[in-house]
C-alpha cells in the first residue's frame, strides 16, 4: 500500500494508468477518497500515468486532530509527488481538492504544468455552499450526514439511475469516516481564501463548472476565470456538482482537450 508520510499524517496513494503523458494528480473534494476516479482511469489512463490521493482525513490516510488548512493538504499532495518520483504534473481538483490544486499551484508552481479546476472556489462565500451549513451538518447521523451530500452532488436522476453503485461508494466512505475529520475538512474549506492571489497562478488553466451546482454554485467558477490569467471557463448547462461523474464522457473531453493543447 503506498503511502507517505507528510506532517504527523500518512497519505495514501494510489498509482494507475500506462499512458505515455505527462502524469495526472486527482485530488477529490470534501469526505472523499480517490475511488470516484477509478471510474476514470480507463479513459484519461490511456494517456496519462494518474495519481489518485486520499486527503488527510479520508479514507486510508491518516485522520490526525484539526485544524487542517489547505496549505498543508497541499504539502501532503506535493509529499505524494515525491514519493512517486514526478517532477512534475498535470493536476485536476475537484470542489476541496480543486482548492488544495490552487495553494499547490501558488506554492510550487514549477511542479505544476496545467491546472485543472472543477466545480471549486477561490473564496466560500456564507449561504453558497456547504461549508455554510456545517453546524447542521453536525447534529446529523452518519448515513442522514451521506444522504444530504448526495442531493447537494448530484442531480435527482442520476441518484435513481446510479443507485447501486452511489450505495457502494458511501458504503465505503462511511468504513474509513471519521466525524471529527470531517469537520476539519470542512473548517479548511470555510478558511480558504486564494482571491488575492489568483493573479499568481502560472500554470495554463482550465475552469469547469455546471450551471445547476447546488454545492459550489457556478459564480465561484467566474471569479477563478477572471482571476487568473489566460484560465478557461467551460460551462455544463444543467451540471450539477457531481458534474465529473454524471457527465463523464463530457468531462473527461475537456479534461483531455485542454491538457493536450
């Protein structure tokens, strides 16, 4: 099992992929791990050798008490880069993850080639996201906790359609949860603020967001687009957060697309 030590936490990874491209760091949002992106390595691992992270808190990485920040999150992806030997990389991240990719970017920029920013913010603003609604958030149970996030993620149909496998995924989510992480996850989420420093973001990079996301609404996805320099806006008109799973082939396109450019 790979892991690496970073910060009084280990991080696990995990290697996929045979392409010949440049590598791929997936960094996958609040209470997630990397399984959401097995679906993936079937397409963008034809090209591309990816790296899938658990963030410090989920999954088979470690849960060490709060306060987590992004900042250090972003420490613990450059720690996985390490480990596994790349210089340098592709990085997609999606709503916590896309904004672990930005403190990443502004930290290490000369690791970082394009950047890949999904349904994320720059700054939570209160009453548009999750991270507003933390207190209520606490008082519910487990399995109530998962069923909220799912009508925030996905849209009502992509529930009914993909029931089984939704059940799976949370089934595994809740054996590796752990509350108190989940709150710190989700404090660092309410302390990220990149607006200031958008305008130091080198890599080339692309925005993605659906115009239906209940999560992170689409206005956070104007605000990276006109904050970084030369970044991409590309819409998915009724997208919902979970836009990268729902609309697979559509996201996968983009993805490609944009780091073949």
């Amino acid at each position: 099992m790979p892991v690496v030590s970073s910060a009084g936490a280990d991080i696990y990874y995990q290697e996929a992929g045979r392409g010949d491209g440049l590598p791929i760091l997936l960094l996958q949002g609040l209470a997630t791990d990397h399984v959401p992106w097995l679906r993936h390595v079937p397409v963008l691992g034809r090209e591309h050798r990816l790296i899938l992270v658990d963030n410090r808190g989920v999954g088979r990485s470690g849960k060490p008490p709060g306060p987590y920040s992004m900042k250090q999150m972003a420490a613990d992806a450059l720690a996985v880069l390490d480990a596994a030997d790349v210089a340098r990389a592709d990085v997609v991240g999606v709503s916590m993850g896309g904004m672990i990719a930005q403190e990443l970017a502004l930290a290490a920029p000369e690791r970082v080639h394009r950047l890949v920013l999904v349904c994320t913010a720059a700054r939570p603003r209160e009453g548009e996201d999750v991270g507003a609604a933390g207190p209520d958030l606490a008082q519910l149970p487990i399995a109530d906790l998962m069923k909220t996030l799912t009508g925030l993620c996905f849209s009502a149909e992509f529930v009914k359609r993909e029931r089984a496998y939704l059940k799976e995924l949370f089934a595994g989510v809740i054996t590796w949860f752990d509350l108190k992480a989940f709150f710190a996850q989700l404090a660092a989420i309410q302390a990220h603020d990149t607006v200031l420093r958008l305008h130091a973001i080198a890599a080339p990079t692309l925005v993605l967001t659906g115009d239906c996301d209940k999560m992170v609404p689409p206005s956070h996805s104007d605000v990276l687009a006109r904050g970084i320099p030369g970044a991409r806006l590309s819409v998915l008109a009724g997208g919902s957060h979970g836009f990268h799973m729902e609309a697979f082939d559509w996201f996968n396109r983009e993805v490609l697309d944009f780091l073949r450019a």
